[in-house]
C-alpha cells in the first residue's frame, strides 16, 4: 500500500512536470503581454514543482516507514498545482 501512494505522488509529479513542459512550448506562440504572464506562471510553476520534489525526497529518505503522515499534504500541494495549471491554460 505504501509503495501504491508513492507511486501515486511520483506520478503526479511526472505528470505536473508534462504540463509545464507542453505550456513553455504554447508560450513559444503567445505575444507581447500574454507571454509574459505565461512566462512568469511557468517560473511559480517550476518552483512550487521543484519544492515538493524536494519535500518528497527528503521525507523519502528521513521517513521510510512514516509514508501516511505526509501523503495528505503532498496530495493537496499537488492537486492545488495542478489546478493552477489547468487555469492558466484555459486563461489561454
């Protein structure tokens, strides 16, 4: 089981990290202010992406065996990133 939810965060990270790649090439085709904002969205996005990888590696590595105090609020931190994704790309 514990073995399912880390999966389950590491695919959610892979997949946060497709969408931030599909939209870095969509802003290839923006202009002038719209690329701008898009850019900025995609630096927040990388950020926020990167910062829960760290998270999840470190709490990997130091809690092993402690894998369900943390699920939670990766799964929450994932979703809320996720969601801001989704919204700038309908904002598109």
């Amino acid at each position: 089981m514990e073995t399912d939810h880390q999966g389950q965060v590491e695919k959610i990270l892979k997949e946060l990290g497709k969408k931030i790649d599909h939209l870095i090439a969509e802003t290839k085709d923006a202009s002038g202010e719209i690329r701008d904002d898009l850019e900025e969205k995609i630096k927040e996005f990388k950020s926020k992406k990167w910062k829960m990888e760290e998270e999840y590696q470190d709490f990997k590595a130091k809690n092993e065996g402690k894998w369900e105090e943390i699920k939670t609020h990766l799964s929450g931190a994932a979703l809320e990133l996720e969601n801001a994704v989704k919204a700038t790309f309908n904002k598109k």
